[in-house]
C-alpha cells in the first residue's frame, strides 16, 4: 500500500499501522479504559443525517471562517498532539507546512518535539498554543511569556487532563517517554526495523517547551509521571481567569463540555471554547462533543466561538459539526496517521482530501458558504 492509494482515514491508519511498531500505533489508535466514548465520537455523526437543498446556484464557493480572530481557508484545523517526531521524523514541521499550504491552523503541544519559536518563525500560518497548567506558577508564566514573545496566536489551555487517563493498550506494551518497554512491547519494535533506523538517523527527540524543566535522560520523568507528578489538579476557574488576563489576547479552553463551563468560560473573558473529550482518551463513558454541541451553542455560540473535536473522519461529519453551530473543527488523528505514514506528504494528502471532500459536500447541500449551513439541513435519527 502507497500514499496514493490512501484515498480516506482508513487508509491512512492502515497504512500507519504497516509502518509504525505496534506501541507507537497503539498509543495514537487508543483510547482510555474500554475505549466506549473513542467509538461514539464517530458513531455520533452517524446518528445525523444531512438534508441537501437543489437548485441554489453553488458554482462559486466560500469555504472559509473566521475563529478567534484568525481567517482560515477551510473550517478545519490541525489540533495540537504530542510527541509528533515519535511517529516522523518531520514531526510538526510536517503539520505546520501543511496546515500552511491549506491556509489554516495548527496547534503546537506542550509536549511537542518541535520549539515553537522555529514553528512560528518558519510557517506563516495562524498558530495555537496547548498548554497545561503545572503546580509550579513561575513554569506557568514563563511558559505563556515566551509563547506570547514569540508571536503565538491563540493560546489553548487544556482543561480535561489534570490527571492522565488509562489508557490500557499502553499499559500492556510499557509505552512511555523514555521508553519502558515490556517484553512484548520490545518485540513489535524488532519486527518494525525501518522505524527504528529513522528515529536513530534524525534529529535526537526532546520537548523543547519542556527541555529547561524536565530531566529526559537518566532517570527521566515519564509522560505519565509528567501528568501525575507536574501538572496540577488544584486548577480552578480563579487560576484561568487570572491567565486570561495575562494573556491579553485570544485565549480558549480546550476540553470544556457542560454548557455551566461554557457560561463561565465567556464570563471570564475566554474568546473561544472547544468541546472535546481528549480524543476518547481521559474519561471513558463522557459525552460526545458532536452530541453536546447544539446545547452549547444555544448558551454562549453568541458570546464565544465554539469549536469542537473529537472522531472527525468525514468532511460529512464537519459539515454537520458547523450545521450545528460550531465555528470550525479541529482534527487529531485524521493528521497523525498520514503523518506516521508518509510524513509531510501524507500530512498534505489527508488535507487537501478534507477541502475537496468539503468543497464536493458544499455542493451537494446547495450550500455556497460556511455563513448557509444551519439546523435545517440536519435530521436526527
């Protein structure tokens, strides 16, 4: 199988799964405890139907938006992930030239191997910043200072991961960072040499954001340790009202769900919320995104710019996220098994299939902008 028979998300992940060994796939494929919610962040887009409209005149098209003050070409963007140079060697820079090619956005992790002053210096496109709020406040703010030194546009404070959740398929390989492999994990990296042979001839891994604040040598912190051990579980509306204001500029919330969230996320003076579940990969049993979204936008979509994430595989599924009221759509592993795949290209594949889906749907729902979209053409099952 080659990039060019990749023809939809199905194909990316198996081809990811040919290339990579099985901890590293499993560890971008998994979800937390009996991975439920990982499954209904899909299954819910396929409780709606889509309604087309005929005869609108759709030769010219608009497919663009505008989120927390950034103009993207399409209404989908890259979510910011982890450990992205584990599954490529191009890592963000991959996703960041591609999110540029396509005019749209991508979010740099905390955990990202990439530094994000060589991210914005190098690809002029709207850039995010994930962040996770740590026990110790001088990390905190000089975390967001250098951020903002750097000309980052949207910073992005994850909310739903104060606590790593459990995610099995991990545990039962020893996947972690550095490596703690089980016997059975060892051995899937043996059948999968060529992955190994790529991340010993490139660039040595490091989180740049963190290198100054984290021994990844001896005796190294895990990643699990970095959620149990750093990051802290005491945060509360107070601790981001106050980073809101230090921000001073646009500044979401990533993983709110319930609509009192929502409500107290524009009190405090939040430009954006994006409901998200983690991927499926914190609290198994949680709504979807999708299914929580229409609620959400009723109780603040006139305040805050409502995004949304979470088993996006379909420009379908995107269509019927902004039906709803969502303002764009960020995708994870949609980007991360190209990327695992074929790097860069893979990257720009997998996107440039998203904006011709996007473009052909358009067409078919008799819509020629993002602006015609609405609740009339949805029907739930």
């Amino acid at each position: 199988m080659r990039l060019r028979d990749c023809h939809n998300f199905h194909d990316f992940r198996e081809l990811a799964r040919r290339r990579l060994p099985s901890p590293i796939f499993d560890y971008i494929d998994g979800g937390a405890d009996d991975e439920i919610t990982l499954r209904q962040n899909t299954a819910s887009f396929e409780r709606c139907d889509l309604v087309p409209n005929v005869l609108r005149g759709v030769e010219a098209l608009d497919i663009s938006v505008r989120v927390m003050g950034q103009k993207l070409a399409m209404p989908v963007y890259c979510s910011p992930t982890a450990l992205q140079r584990l599954f490529h060697h191009q890592g963000e820079k991959a996703v960041a030239a591609a999110a540029a090619k396509y005019g749209t956005m991508f979010g740099v992790s905390s955990l990202g191997t990439v530094s994000v002053e060589e991210l914005r210096k190098t690809y002029p496109t709207p850039q995010a910043y994930q962040f996770y709020f740590h026990k110790d406040r001088g990390l905190n703010d000089a975390m967001m200072q250098r951020a903002k030194s750097v000309g980052v546009d949207v910073m992005m404070l994850t909310v739903d991961s104060i606590t790593g959740g459990n995610r099995e398929r991990d545990l039962r390989t020893g996947f972690s960072i550095p490596f703690r492999l089980t016997l059975a994990g060892m051995l899937q990296f043996a059948i999968k040499p060529m992955w190994a042979v790529n991340y010993l001839t490139h660039e040595k891994f490091k989180l740049p954001q963190l290198d100054e604040h984290i021994d990844m040598g001896g005796g190294a912190m895990s990643i699990g340790r970095y959620f149990t051990e750093m990051l802290d579980p005491s945060m509360n509306w107070d601790d981001v009202a106050k980073m809101v204001r230090n921000w001073d500029g646009q500044f979401c919330l990533k993983g709110v769900m319930s609509v009192a969230d929502a409500k107290r996320a524009a009190e405090i003076g939040c430009t954006g919320i994006i409901l998200s579940n983690h991927g499926g990969r914190q609290l198994d049993g949680s709504r979807t995104p999708f299914d929580q979204l229409a609620e959400v936008v009723d109780a603040v979509g006139d305040r805050i710019d409502v995004l949304m994430d979470g088993g996006v595989q379909r420009a379908t599924h995107v269509l019927k996220a902004l039906s709803l009221g969502a303002k764009a759509v960020g995708v994870g592993r949609f980007y991360l098994f190209p990327l695992a795949a074929a790097g860069q290209a893979g990257v720009e594949r997998a996107l440039g299939l998203m904006r011709a889906e996007i473009e052909r749907g358009m067409k078919l729902m008799g819509c020629a902008s993002i602006a015609q979209l609405s609740r009339g053409n949805l029907r739930f099952r």
